[in-house]
C-alpha cells in the first residue's frame, strides 16, 4: 500500500467541500488503520517512527501534527518516496494545469 492508496485519492476529489481539519481527521485515520493492519501498538510505532508518544495519540485522536512528524510517519510507514514523488515539480505542473491554479 503506498500514499497514494491512503492519501492521495482526496486530491483527485479536490472540492472546497473538504477543509484542511477534515483532511487531517481523515489522514490520521487512515495512518491508524495501516498501523493496526501492521498490528503495532501506539507505543512500538511511536518508537519506529521517532515520533514522541504523545504526539502520535494527539495525531490519531485529533489529526494535528507537525509537517516533520507527518514525514517521519510515512517514513515508517514506507510512504515517504511515494510523498516524494508526488510532490516533484512536475506534479506540480500537472495539478496547475488540472486545476487551472
């Protein structure tokens, strides 16, 4: 599974229906289901990640987290490239012309 399964298809659905907290809700969600089908507690993934314990609870209750915890998330999670790749210039390019920024 790479982000683009778990993350991404919101930003084919790209409305103004959508705001940043929904997103983030949803994102956290989705991080929390990938994490429990890996069946790793809050702690060893906390642990595997780098990022702090408490800090990771707050991200799957509330969805709010730093960009750099975000990162160290899919970073454990085997996501990071797919982010990486996502966000190259030329995606960038893509998306401008898609929705017309």
């Amino acid at each position: 599974m790479t982000i683009f399964d778990t993350i991404v298809p919101f930003m084919n659905k790209y409305s103004t229906q959508h705001t940043p907290k929904e997103l983030m809700e949803v994102y956290a969600l989705r991080v929390k289901k990938l994490r429990k089908s890996r069946k790793w507690t809050q702690e060893e993934f906390s642990e595997h990640s780098g990022v702090a314990l408490g800090t990771f609870r707050k991200f799957e209750r509330t969805g709010v987290i730093s960009l750099e915890s975000f990162l160290l998330i899919c970073q454990a999670l085997g996501t990071l490239a797919d982010l990486e790749e996502f966000m190259k210039e030329d995606t960038f390019k893509d998306l401008k012309a898609l929705f017309d920024v």
